[in-house]
C-alpha cells in the first residue's frame, strides 16, 4: 500500500523514467489530460499507475502503448474515465483557497507588506489584491483552462507553457499592484486600526494553513480508501 500521494507520484515518476521514451511521452499527455478539473489528484495517479502496468504488460507481448489505445488518445481517455471518478467540489475549494491565499501572502510580503503607508490599516489595494490571487486560482480549480490546453502537449512544451504562465501570472499581479499603487482611491483605507494589514496577513496566511492541512488529510484519505 502507497502511504502517501507523494510516494506514489515518485513511484510513478521512477516507472515512467524506466519507461521506453514513446510510451512516457504518451502516459504524460494522458496525466495530463486527466488532472482537475476532469479528475482528481489521487485518481489521476491511480491511473497512471495503472496505465504503467498495462504498458508494462504491451510491452512484454512486443506492442506499444500507442498500438494499445489506438490514434484517438482522447477518446479512448474520455472511454475509460468513468472508472475513476471526478474531482470533488471539496478538493477544489481547498485547492483553489490554498493556493490563492499563499500567492497572496507571498505577494503581499515582497510587494506590500512592509510598507510604511499600509502598517496600520487595510487598503482597497490589498482587497483588490486577494480578490486576483483568489479570482486566478478558482477559475484555474473549477474552469481548468490552462489544463484543458495542456491536453496531449509534449512535456516540452508543457515546461515552456507553463513558464509563459507563470510569467504572465506574475506579471498581472505586478501590474495589478502597481495600477493600485498609483490609483488613489484604491490607496484609502477599507479598515484602519493598529496593526490592521498585518492582521489581514495573519488572517489569510491562516486560511492557508488550514486550508493545507485540510487539503493534505483529504487526500490522505482519498489514497487511504482506494488502495
């Protein structure tokens, strides 16, 4: 029994390395085509794991997995995809709200949170400011776009789509910042009281750790039933 996801996802990492270069590169189109929002992360492995012994298996009888699923790779995914399961609406919230609140924390820290100015209360900015970091992360949890678009992308051009993404992420929240920065109205305060922005931080940096800890146990127990 794998005891953790992580564990797993090493494991899997370790087949697929062993794997012949044409069957990794497909079983890493086919993980990706299934993670959120068609599919779970604790499913997604199983899958893969799963996909690895069958390929394992094509192999010992002298076929590849391609000769296996055939030339219609998102059908015979969409065909098999029943057999796993969807992603939870919890898993998504607890996702989307970790992975916000953290990008807010880390931005405010380098970008805002030790300026003079914002001490002592909380401005429009930063309201503005977790509304993006929150707004990105849920549309990316309940829309999926960016991972709809990396269906069956080689893993080539997955690194460089998701460095173009990060690049620009960073660059709307820098523009985003800077925007408010200049934008007066943005700069006047929403609360204002001794120690108010770092309060918020604290607040937020909390809805984090919870939100971590509950993502982490929910998926410790998702593994824990399917193995």
């Amino acid at each position: 029994m794998t005891a953790s996801l992580k564990e797993l996802r090493k494991e899997n990492k370790r087949e697929m390395e062993a794997m012949e270069a044409e069957d990794r590169r497909i079983l890493y189109q086919i993980r990706e085509y299934f993670e959120m929002p068609r599919m779970g992360a604790v499913d997604s492995e199983l899958l893969v794991r799963d996909l690895i012994g069958m390929t394992q298996e094509a192999r010992m009888r002298g076929e590849s997995l391609q000769e296996v699923i055939g030339s219609d790779r998102r059908g015979w995914c969409e065909s098999i995809k029943e057999g796993y399961g969807r992603v939870s609406t919890k898993e998504r919230v607890l996702s989307a709200l970790r992975n916000g609140c953290g990008r807010f924390c880390l931005f405010w820290v380098f970008m805002i949170g030790w300026g003079n100015d914002f001490k002592d209360m909380v401005a429009w900015v930063e309201i503005l400011l977790l509304a993006v970091c929150l707004g990105w992360d849920i549309a990316d949890e309940f829309l999926g776009i960016k991972r709809r678009n990396f269906a069956f992308y080689t893993e080539k051009e997955k690194k460089r789509a998701d460095a173009r993404e990060g690049v620009a992420g960073l660059a709307v929240l820098i523009a985003s910042g800077v925007l408010a920065m200049a934008a007066e109205p943005l700069r006047r305060p929403a609360l204002h009281f001794t120690g108010a922005s770092t309060i918020l931080w604290l607040a937020v940096f909390l809805v984090f750790l919870i939100c971590a800890v509950l993502y982490r146990n929910l998926i410790k127990s998702q593994l824990a039933g399917k193995n």
